[in-house]
C-alpha cells in the first residue's frame, strides 16, 4: 500500500496532465479513502481466498502519460463475430484507441472517459463513481486514484439502440504493467442497450494487472444485456468491481464468462431501487492448470416486487481453483421478492478445488426466495452408457462437460454470440484455444 501513496504524490502531476479537470477532481477524496483503509483485507468475510494486496505488491509499470505502444487492435484483436452486428471500441492498456464510434443514434455516446467528461460535464458529474463511492472498497477508490481513462455508454431518454456496442480490452507491452480503466454506462429511462466486452491479452510472458470498476445505470423502464468475456493470459491478474443499480421496472441481463486467464476476482454489488426491477446474473468459468476465479455477488433487494436470478457453473481440472461467493439480501419492506441463487460445480481432478458460499438474508416475510450449491464429478452412469454406445472416452467427456455449461449459454441473448461461445466452450474443453477464434 505504501509503495502507492508514494507514487501518486511523487507523480501526481503527470496523472493529472493526461486526463481532464474533471476526472482529476475525485482523486483527492479517494486518496483519502485508500489511506485509511488500505486494500480489502484478505480473509474478511468478502475476500477469504483472494488476496488483493498480495496480487498487486509487485513494483508494476504504469501507464503515465499514456505512452505510445505498437499495438493496433484492429489488426490483433478485431473480435469479428459472424452475425454481430455491433459498433466497435477498443480500451489499450486502459486507454482509449483513436476516435469513438461514428453514426450513432441521436444523443448516444459511445467513446472515450475524458472525452465524456469534456462534453457533457454535468451527466458525468451526477453519476461516475457515485455507486463506486458509496458502495466499494479500498480497491475501488484505488482505482479512483489512478485511473487515466476508460469507456462510456450514454444512452438518452426513450432511446432504443438494437445494434451492440463491443468494447474489447486489449492488455501487453513487454514489461510487466498494472493498469487501471473505467467503464460508465448509463440508460435513461426508457433506454435500451446491449453491450459486449473481451479482454484479451497479447503476451504470455510479462505479468499483466488489471484493475477495472464497472458503474451501470439502469434508468425507469431500461433495458440493459451485458456480456463479459474473459480470453487473457496466465500470466494476467484481474480484479473488477461492478456496480449495478436499477430503477423501477429495469431489467439487466449480465453475464461473465471466463474461459482463459490467470488470477481473477469479479465483485458485483447490485442494489435493486425501484419496484418490478429485475436482474438476472450469470457466471461460468472454464480452469485448468493452476488458474484461479473468485467471484463474489451482493444483489440488494431495497423494495417491494423486484426478481434476481443467479447462476454460476465452474469447471475445473488440473490443480485450479475457484470460488463462489453469493449474497442476496431482501430488507424488511421489500415483500413479494421472488429470488434465486443457484451455484453448480463439476471437478475434474483431486487436485482442483473449489469453495462455496451461497446466502440468503431476509428480513421480509412475503418472499419466495431459495439457494443452492453442488460440487462433483462427472456422471459414472452417463459415462459408461455413452461408451457403450461407441462414443470414445474423451469425447464422451467432452460432451457430459459441454452439456453442463449449456443452460448458462442459453442466458446469451446476443445473435451470433451464443453460437461462437459454443465453439470456443468445445476448443476450450479440447486444449485447443489459445486465443478467440473471432479473433483472427
């Protein structure tokens, strides 16, 4: 921690010269924040397998200034998916690629952080690092201290976008690096909006840190889908905070999805403000190796008739580990909530390990309301039948593997994007995928 303060006040200057005015004036308050508290404690009751300080003890390289890199994402990771019809952006190591998307609708931004903030100040003053602020933690106001640039998806009032927006996540140099980035979204009421993101890394070799905070904004009546796509390295460490809040009558379908990395840590904090909200969140993660995946989830039911859905599926082998860590908390006045947490996941060695928390809290009595885990093998019975039917031990395998993850898949609501994940689930399961097929 103290390697950190020291670097912000010995460069704070040349922080501050990349960005604008107004992302520059919440580092103060956040600098204050991680000074008293410090990154997450390890073994808290939310962080009781990932150490955060440790993961980021290394004397990593910043990106001040935002000096050039010959990485052109266009070339490396164009991210085609057959059938996508989508505007496309690109994050490189946390800053934003050229020039924001052309011949979008009328009153919609899609485009760079700073560039946000310049032109329409007063949207961005209301609602970048409200929830961050008020909901995180030391990782979050770490970020808010470093952070030189980032994404923003402005959908106005009434506004129905059907083409998805895509943002890929570019991460590499030849040094090991630790960047910080920012992703705002925000829908108006009435506004509609699909949003895709991968992170990808270029390089195996050198140590890549990733800090991201993610704030959704999900107005009266908006409709939100968002899909993260983790492809990077084994060598990359990432930790994001998401922060989601709805008004009455939103839905927002979100979905991660982690099929190669290193180190993960996915935190979601949703708080539901508005009557008939509704969330459905799902997760599935693919670890082999000694890969590792901690995801933590808090869906905060605030008032009367809102609905959450959880479903996260693991599949480990090898000596990898993961972590599902679950909460759902309906406070006394919010009756008639209806919802779900469901944790399910298949081992595929003895060496693999998994640990699971699902909660419930509930202070309402008028609730329909339940949680669930399950861990083991593949099915012996299934195995042998298949077999006997001539089908090949390992393709049996493959298929029992593959049928595990279908119902997450089936949550994917992206024309064209269901189809390419199925067949990057398949080269996963065959220790063929490097990198995204729809990547080349």
């Amino acid at each position: 921690m103290q390697q950190y303060t020291d670097f912000f006040k010995s460069q704070r200057q040349k922080i501050d010269e990349a960005c604008t005015p107004l992302l520059n004036s919440f580092r103060e308050a956040a600098f204050d924040i991680f000074q008293r508290t410090g990154f997450p404690a390890y073994q808290s009751e939310n962080y009781q397998h990932t150490d955060i300080a440790d993961l980021l003890k290394t004397d990593f390289g910043f990106y001040i200034g935002h000096y050039k890199i010959d990485i052109n994402p266009y070339r490396i990771f164009p991210c085609t998916i057959h059938n996508l019809n989508s505007y496309k952006s690109f994050l490189v190591n946390g800053r934003y690629y050229e020039e924001r998307v052309p011949d979008l609708p009328r009153g919609v931004f899609s485009g760079s952080l700073n560039d946000f903030a310049r032109e329409y100040p007063l949207i961005f003053t209301k609602y970048y690092n409200r929830q961050a602020n008020t909901k995180g933690d030391g990782l979050a106001a770490f970020n808010t201290l470093f952070v030189q640039d980032g994404y923003v998806l402005y959908i106005p009032e009434n506004v129905v976008v059907e083409k998805t927006f895509q943002l890929t996540n570019v991460s590499g140099g030849n040094i090991d690096s630790l960047t910080n980035r920012r992703i705002l979204v925000i829908l108006e009421k009435n506004a509609q909006a699909k949003l895709l993101v991968c992170d990808h890394a270029t390089d195996e070799k050198p140590v890549l840190a990733i800090t991201q905070v993610m704030e959704i904004y999900a107005g009266e009546n908006a409709s939100f889908d968002f899909y993260d796509l983790e492809e990077s390295s084994l060598n990359t460490v990432r930790v994001t905070a998401n922060f989601v809040q709805q008004e009455a009558s939103s839905t927002v379908t979100a979905n991660t999805i982690t099929l190669s990395n290193g180190i993960t840590r996915n935190n979601y904090q949703v708080d539901l403000n508005g009557k008939q909200a509704e969330i459905r969140l799902s997760g599935m993660a693919i670890a082999d190796v000694q890969q590792k995946i901690d995801n933590f989830t808090c869906i905060n039911h605030h008032v009367p008739a809102c609905q959450s859905n959880e479903l996260f599926k693991y599949v480990l082998d090898d000596e990898a580990v993961g972590t599902f860590s679950g909460r759902i908390i309906v406070a006394k006045d919010a009756q008639k909530t209806v919802a779900y947490q469901n944790n399910r996941n298949l081992l595929g060695s003895s060496r693999c390990r998994m640990y699971s928390k699902p909660q419930l809290e509930i202070y309402a009595d008028d609730v329909k309301c339940s949680h669930g885990m399950t861990t083991g093998q593949l099915d012996e019975k299934a195995l042998f039948y298949m077999r006997s039917r001539g089908i090949p031990y390992a393709e049996a395998v493959l298929l029992l593997k593959f049928a595990f993850t279908s119902d997450v898949i089936k949550e994917i609501r992206l024309e064209g994007l269901s189809d390419r994940l199925k067949f990057l689930v398949e080269k996963r399961f065959r220790g063929e995928l490097i990198k995204c097929q729809g990547c080349i």
